[in-house]
C-alpha cells in the first residue's frame, strides 16, 4: 500500500513539473512579445543549490524555489523512513 502511495505521489510530482515547465514557456513566450523577459534556473546537486539569473530579484525567486524543493524532499524522505 505504502509503495503505490509513493509512487503516486511521485507520478504526481512529475507530471507538475511538466505543468510548470509548460507555463514558464507560455509565459516567457507572453514577456518576449513585450519584451520584458527574465530568466533563471536551480541545480540541485544533493542539497546543495547552485541558483543564477538574469536579476537580483530572479535569484532570489530561485532560491526560495530552490529551498522549498529541498525542505518538500527532506519531508518525504522522513515520511518514508518513518
């Protein structure tokens, strides 16, 4: 029971990362058109984030994001465990 749950939530996880990768496309796509564009990524490598951008304001985003991703798998590794 417990393996089909977490392979739900992974399937789940995975297909929101495609829903957002879609809509940071539209919206880079919309930016261009008024050509106000802004750019930046996360590399996790463990926990370690390796955050860059075009803007102050872009790695700071991607620094929360970059932390928010590491404090939700943290949660679901200690879920698993336990």
């Amino acid at each position: 029971m417990l393996d089909a749950n977490l392979f739900s939530i992974g399937w789940l996880m995975v297909m929101i990362g495609f829903i957002i990768i879609f809509v940071a496309v539209v919206l880079m796509a919309v930016g261009s058109i008024r050509g106000r564009i802004q750019g930046g990524g996360a590399v996790l490598i463990g926990p370690i984030p390796i955050v860059f951008g075009t803007s102050r304001e872009i790695v700071k985003v991607m620094l929360i994001v970059a932390i928010a991703i590491i404090i939700v798998t943290l949660i679901f590794t200690l879920l698993t465990v336990w």
